[in-house]
C-alpha cells in the first residue's frame, strides 16, 4: 500500500515565451516510512513536481494542467479545492525548502513561527503551543532551546535555521515530509548533520521522506528508492540500489559517469554533451535522444517513451528507453 | 538604543552649524530693506536708520551671524520684524496645526492606499491593477492648488459638507475645518504608498517564507495579515518619513488657500513681507525638524524589522 501515489502528474508555467510543461507525465509511489530520492539535472522538473503535491508555487504562474496525486486517507490532492488541501498542509504532509534563511519569515520569533502551524490544526492554548515548540527544538537538538524561542531567524545560524525549519515540519508528526534540496544552502560541515538529522527524526516518527538532491551519495546513503528525472520526465526508477548499481538509461549511466567517483564506480569522468532540451516545444520521442551517444532513428519519433521493466531488472525497477541491452552494449 | 538615539543626536551639531551658515548668506543675498518693509514707506531716513540699528541690521555680516547663532541656541531663533515676537512663539502658535495636518493627511493616505495596494497587488498584470495605476497617476498629475479649488467648489459649497477654510475651536471641529486641506495633502501622499505598498506586497508573495506559512496551511487571509502584510509595510515607513519632513515645510498652498495658519503660511507671509528674522529662524526649525524625523523613521525602522539597527 502506498502512502502518495503520483500518477502522470502534469504541471505548466505560463511565461512569456509561451507554456513550459515543467512535469509531463509524472508517475511514482512512496511507501509509508520510506525515504525516496529524486535527482536530475538543474530544471528537470524536480522541485516543479514537490511543489505540485501541496500546490506551492511561491507565486509563480503556475498550474497542475493533469493527472492525479493521491495521498492515502486522503484522496486527490490536484483535485481538491484550496480549503481542503490547506488541511492536508502542515498536518499530513509537511515542507522543507532550500535555504533556511530565506523560508523563515524575518520578523517574527521562531517560537511563534513553529507554534503557529500547531495553532492551526490543534486547538491548544499560545502557551500549550509555546511548550510543544520547546519540545521540538529539543527533538532536533537545538541548544539552549528556551532562549530560541524568542530569536529572530537572523539571530541563528544556518545550520540551527534548517533545525527550526525541521522542527516546525515535524511539528505535527505528518506522515510525509517533502524536503527540496534541504542542505544545499548549508555549510559542507553541517549537510552531513542536518541530513542525518532529518532521517533519524523521520524513523523515529514513521515518516515518508521525498528528498530532492543533487547529489547521488547522499541518495545513494539514506534513500531507499529513488527517480531519475529527465526534462519533466521520470527516465528510471526502483530500489537505489538497483538504480545506482545498474542503471539501465543511457541518461542516469550520463550522469553517474559525469560523477566523481563516489558513489563506488569506477569509470572516468565523462560530462554530458549538450544541453536539456526546451520545456516549451520539447522534441518528439525520447527527450535525451539528441544527447544520447546510443540514440536511434527510432528514438526521435512519437510520443516520449514510458516507463517499462527491462527483462532481468529488478522487482520494480522501470526505465524509459526503447532500446535493449544489445544497442547499449553496441555503442 | 537610547545610547544610539543620543548619538545621532550628537552627529547633528555639525550638520546644524552648516545650515545656519547657509541659511544666513543665502538671505543676504535677498533684495529689499527688511527696515523699510516693517516701516513702511512714509518712514523718514533716521526712523529706518533707528531700525536698523535696532535690529542690528547696520553691523557686519559676522557680527549679525553671531547674533543669529545665539538666538538659534538659546531657542528663540530670532525676533521677528514684523510681528515682534520670539520667532519660537510664532511656530509654537502654528506647529499644531502643521503637524495636525501631518498626521491626518497621513491617516488618510493610509486608509486611501491600503486597500487600493493590496487589491492592485491580488490582480498585479490585469485590468483593475492598470485601472488603479492610472488613478493615482491622475492623482499625483493634479495640482494641488487646483484640486483644493474642485474640492471647495464641490463638497464645500455645493454640498455644503465642509468649511471652506480656516480653522475650529476644539478637537472635533477641527477634525472637520481640517478634513479638506488634509485630504489634498493626504492624496499625492497615498499615491506615493499605494505604488511603493504595490510593489513591497508583490515582493513579499513571492518570498519563500510565505510559502513556508502557506506549507503550515495557514488560509490566505492569515497568510496575508500575519506574513505578507506587516512584512510589506516596513518598506513604507521610509516613505511616510520622506512625505512627512516635506509636508512640515511644504504645504504653502494649502494652508494659503485654507486659511490654515501653519508654518507654510508665517514662512510665505514672511517672504513677501521681507520679514528676514523669520526667514531664516523657520529654515532652521525646518532643517531640525527634517533631521528629527528621520531619526524617528528609523527608530521605527528599528523597531519594525529586527534585523535592522539604529547606527
Ligand atoms: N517561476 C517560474 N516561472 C516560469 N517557469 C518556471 C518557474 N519555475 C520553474 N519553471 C520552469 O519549470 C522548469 C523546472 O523547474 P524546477 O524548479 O522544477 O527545476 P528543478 O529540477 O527543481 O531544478 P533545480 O535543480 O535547479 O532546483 C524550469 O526549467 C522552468 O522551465
Ligand atoms: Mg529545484
């Protein structure tokens, strides 16, 4: 049974250059209690497809043009109204955005920032609301949380910033955590911290994570499965161990190879050629068919090739290229 | 905070110094006889010789800054020629009523730019957005002495809703003889808001942190009054600050045509009547009144946003 279940999710940008489809056919469950990794190249679609599932936009033009996102308990979070869908926010399903000093509001104290989202699904007292802040702070190991309380985000650091922001995500125990790049903003020393952080706090509450990350190790250590995403589209998918240790889309073999060894592989270096196509007037058939070094005739024609389980892949493990085995070992 | 406000009280005994130089050689350079004006011109030769005298008018120029300098720090700022008063009991007389329309214009301007920014900033790009740029541009295009007339004519002596002027015994009947001139003042200042209000609410939407409170699942009305708003109002503090130093010396008009006695209107009756005392006493009460309200704008900056210090 899944927890969120994606099902050819659909969103668009209106710009002035015309409609970008930053998610085109988006499909992907998460488990309850499991942590699932998203990854691609900078405007894939990654944070376009998060901020779907509770509708953030941070006032873009943007809109859900398709598709379903069923939340378990809950229905279909696209199809609900703004009413029901601030429900589900804050309580069942919970953000954390990239950079810590900018998600706070500047003028207000952090013990009321964290209290407020307790106060508008719990009926509790300010103070009621203001101990159980306190007891959040400690939860993520803030120090000397009491005089916390009445900071002002630029009073801390950024590493205690993304602590706060944790805290107020966790605060009413939801069961899925959308996390978009949670550490990029932070210092190398503290990534490791925060990170280790979120996921002790979230096994410990039974909580989802979907974790978008650029970087593979940091997939590779804490996520259980994971996508590839592609020009707003899911090129392959499955256990991380499955999808880092055999890829099977000439694009995520790119980009483990584009990698700095860490992730345990032992090819050279190689940069993907080119660039990601438009969003606007994207190419037909396969959209990394013009920077794919295995690219047929085939794979410039029709619609974007699905998602389909290879012969011999793993239980659950789907990739999107129409080529087989013997075409990629050609090349 | 009071160390820092005490401070910046000290940095501005230079700054004061420059203006009284300047303020004192710039009306030196005024034509007419300060002597004659007050006597009039059936005065004889040793009648306005005595004046001048009296006045100090026939000793050097540095010896007349002296004096000049010393009435401005005992606090008189001089004695006028034509009213013969300390010039600080004439702008103690009028002040009330140049700050009453200063804080009334701004009233109004509020209660005017408020809802017009926050329903020009939910439809930012369409139709009702352009439709309330146009007014204000309308608005602050107009000039004030005319609006002052349309406004007499209109709701004064047609309507009979308001005085046409001048000024009432009490609170209350002054809350309606200063509607008006307060309204005039009040428009080009709610014009200045509502465009800076605009652009700090479209900023602020767009922020992260709103969409944190957005993720908490706060409804849009508590969004927009507990995140938004105040967030977007401490932009406009400067503003107000700006508009409010420029109508302490700056609605000459308006009280002219109100028959509001303020400080415009003694600092124009001054001019025409060569009244060189007054002149320059008022362009130094102005220069400190300037300078004491942008201390207070960023005290309130201070206060308003925490990341903000007073330096
Ligand atoms: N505010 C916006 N206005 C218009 N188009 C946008 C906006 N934000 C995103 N897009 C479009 O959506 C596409 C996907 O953006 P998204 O932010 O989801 O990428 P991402 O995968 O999260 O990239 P990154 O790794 O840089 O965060 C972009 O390529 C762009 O075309
Ligand atoms: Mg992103």
């Amino acid at each position: 049974m899944s927890l969120l279940s994606i099902r050819d999710l659909v969103t668009e940008f209106e710009s002035p250059s015309g409609t970008a489809r930053a998610v085109d056919g988006v499909s992907f469950d998460v488990a309850p209690g499991e942590i699932f990794g998203i990854v691609g190249e900078s405007g894939c679609g990654k944070s376009a497809t998060c901020r779907s599932i509770l509708r953030l936009f941070g006032g873009a033009p943007a809109r859900i043009a398709g598709g379903r996102i069923l939340l378990d308990g809950a229905g279909d979070l696209a199809a609900m109204r703004e009413r029901e869908l601030a429900q589900v926010r804050g309580r069942d399903v919970a953000f954390i955005f990239q950079d810590p000093l900018t998600a706070l509001n500047p003028t207000m104290r952090i013990g009321r920032q964290i209290g407020e989202v307790i106060r508008r699904h719990r009926d509790v007292t300010r103070a009621e609301a203001r101990d159980a802040a306190l007891q959040l702070l400690r939860d993520v190991h803030v120090t000397s949380p009491e005089r916390r309380l009445d900071a002002y985000p630029h009073e801390l650091s950024g590493g205690l910033r993304q602590r706060v922001v944790i805290a107020m995500a966790l605060a009413l125990r939801p069961r899925l955590i959308i996390a978009d790049e949670p550490t990029t903003a932070l210092d190398v020393t503290v990534q490791d911290q925060i990170l280790r952080l979120l996921k002790e706090r979230c096994d410990s509450l039974g909580t989802s994570i979907i974790l978008i990350t650029h970087d593979l190790g940091v997939v590779s250590q804490i996520c259980d499965r994971m996508a590839v995403m592609y020009a707003g589209r899911v090129v392959e998918t499955g256990a991380v161990r499955e999808v880092l240790d055999a890829p099977s889309h000439p694009y995520t073999r790119a980009l483990l190879a584009a990698l700095p060894g860490q992730v345990g592989r032992d090819s050279e270096l190689v940069p993907i050629g080119g660039a990601p196509p438009s969003l606007i007037d994207p190419p037909p058939g396969c959209r990394f068919a013009p920077r794919c070094v295995f690219a047929q005739p085939q794979c410039r024609i029709g619609a974007p090739p699905a998602l389909r389980a290879r012969a011999g892949a793993g239980e659950g493990h789907l990739d999107a290229c129409i080529l087989n085995e013997v075409c990629h070992a050609a090349a | 905070m009071i160390l820092a406000i005490l401070k910046r009280l000290l940095m501005l005994v230079p700054v004061l110094i420059g203006i009284t130089v300047i303020s004192f050689l710039l009306l030196q350079i005024m034509p007419g006889d300060p002597a004659s004006r007050a006597m009039g011109t059936r005065a004889s030769a040793e009648e306005l010789q005595a004046m001048r005298e009296l006045w100090g008018l026939d000793k050097p120029i540095w010896v007349q800054y002296l004096y000049f300098l010393r009435d401005c720090l005992t606090g008189s700022f001089g004695v006028s020629i034509f009213h013969k008063k300390p010039i600080i009991d004439l702008v103690a007389e009028r002040l009330p009523f140049t700050l009453a329309i200063v804080g009334y214009s701004t009233v109004i301007a509020l209660v005017i730019a408020l809802p017009f920014a926050i329903l020009a900033a939910a439809n930012r790009g369409r139709m009702l957005d352009n439709l309330i740029r146009q007014i204000f541009v309308v608005v602050i295009a107009m000039p004030p002495f005319w609006l002052c007339y349309v406004l007499i004519i209109w709701l004064a002596l047609r309507m009979g809703w308001f005085s046409t002027g001048g000024i009432g015994d009490g609170f209350v009947a002054n809350l309606g003889r200063l509607f008006l001139p307060s309204l005039v003042v009040g428009l080009s200042t709610a014009a200045l808001v509502q465009q800076s209000l605009r652009a700090a609410l479209i900023d602020t939407m767009k922020a992260d942190y709103i969409d944190t409170a957005r993720a908490k699942g706060l409804r849009g009305h508590e969004v927009f009054l507990r995140h938004v708003l105040p967030n977007s109002l401490i932009s406009t503090i400067s503003i107000i600050g700006v508009r409010v130093s420029w109508i302490i010396g700056g609605t000459v008009v308006v009280e002219k045509i109100f028959s509001v006695p303020g400080l415009g209107s003694l600092l124009i009756d001054a001019i025409v009547s060569r009244d060189l005392p007054v002149i320059r006493g008022l362009t130094v009460f102005f220069a400190i009144m300037v300078v004491i309200v942008n201390l207070i704008t960023d005290i309130c900056y201070a206060l308003a946003d925490p990341r903000v210090r007073l330096e």
